[in-house]
C-alpha cells in the first residue's frame, strides 16, 4: 500500500531570519531533505526522522507549505520516493508534478517539516479528492 507523506519546503525555521526555501535545489537534484544535519539530538529531529524510516519506494511526497492562517497549505510540488533514505536525512524523489509558478490551496494542516498522512476517513478524503487529482495521469490512488 502506498503512504502519503507531507513534506516541508524550507529550512532553518518557518520563513524566520535564516530561514531558506530548498525546493528548487531538491527538485534539481531529484530528493528530500528532513535537515537537521549535526543537529540529530534536536526533539524536533528526533520526532520526525521515524518518519522519514517508513518511507519506502512509490510512497508519495506532498511539498507543501502553511499559509499564515495555519488552516490552509499551499502544495508546490508531488513526488515519487525513488531511493528510501540511508542516511536519516535524504530519500531520492522523482518530481512528478511542479506547483511552483501556481501553487494549490488546500483546506488542511499540517505544520511539521514531515508528517505521515495517517488512515482516518478525513486523510483518505483528502488523498483521494484533492492529493489524487494533482498526481495526474499514470499514478493511481489507493482509495
């Protein structure tokens, strides 16, 4: 069974001083990056990084990013999972579809860098109404 993951775009904090939006630079080399390099004894590390553990191979990434209202995210970009991570930081992606230039709203909230979608009635609705129309063609979702 495929597993739906939301993954945030920006590092060193959200849009804080320092903060850095890495999207292009991964898109470019085909991965995700969770971060936190050095820095893997960070609480929000080590909640995260099992996560990015249950990642495997066809399981899809939502690039997504909060609005300021924390009620509404914006998707930039969906990929594939290619290479599951071996590192505790990276997994390789192919970068299916790109929102960049006109990113889509979604009535949602999730506001860690990397949260599983889990299996409730509300996550299924949402992968299968909003998530499964932006794949498009040639990637089928599991109902």
């Amino acid at each position: 069974m495929r597993n739906y993951f939301m993954v945030g775009t920006i590092h060193g904090g959200w849009h804080g001083q320092g903060a850095r939006e890495m999207l292009d630079e991964w898109i470019d080399a085909n991965e995700w990056v969770l971060g936190w390099h050095d820095l893997e004894s960070d609480p929000s590390y080590q909640k995260q990084v099992p996560n990015l553990a249950l990642m495997d191979v066809g399981d899809v990434l939502i690039a997504k990013q909060m609005n300021n209202d924390f009620k509404t995210m914006l998707v930039k970009a969906i990929g594939v999972v290619t290479v599951p991570s071996t590192d505790g930081h990276r997994v390789g992606v192919n970068w299916i579809r790109d929102f960049r230039s006109s990113p889509v709203t979604l009535q949602t909230s999730y506001r860690q860098t990397l949260t599983k979608v889990s299996d409730t009635p509300k996550s299924r609705a949402l992968i299968r109404d909003h998530i499964g129309p932006l794949l498009g063609e040639g990637l089928r979702v599991a109902q």
